[in-house]
C-alpha cells in the first residue's frame, strides 16, 4: 500500500453519516458481508473488565504531606 492508504481505508470504513445507510462495501474482504451497523448484542464495553481472581494491590488512602 502506498504511503497514507490504510489512513484513508480506515476513514472510508469506519466513517458514518446518520442521514445514510451505511453498506458493506463488496470490494473490501476485510469487512465480513453479514456485518449489521447498531447491533447492541455487539457493542464493545463502556470500560474495561478484569477477571475477579487477577491478584488485588491496596493502593494508599492518603498521600504523605511536604
């Protein structure tokens, strides 16, 4: 790929208008061709999990003073 061609690849697939239906563009074999926009079941997580028994560090309830 040229110099700035994944850039403008990444933009055309991930650009959205509201006004329009987004299409999963045939000529790109990155994109699966059953991919639906605004699926909830698919949406990544408002923020990061970590399983429960991953080992807990006390972080200091005060810092000391000057």
């Amino acid at each position: 790929m040229a110099r700035g061609d994944v850039a403008r690849l990444y933009h055309e697939l991930s650009s959205y208008e509201s006004v329009t239906e987004w299409r999963t563009p045939d000529w790109q074999p990155l994109v699966p061709k059953n991919f639906e926009t605004d699926v909830l079941e698919t949406f990544p997580a408002p923020c990061k999990a970590y399983p429960a028994e991953l080992p807990r560090v006390e972080l200091p309830r005060s810092w000391p003073s000057r």
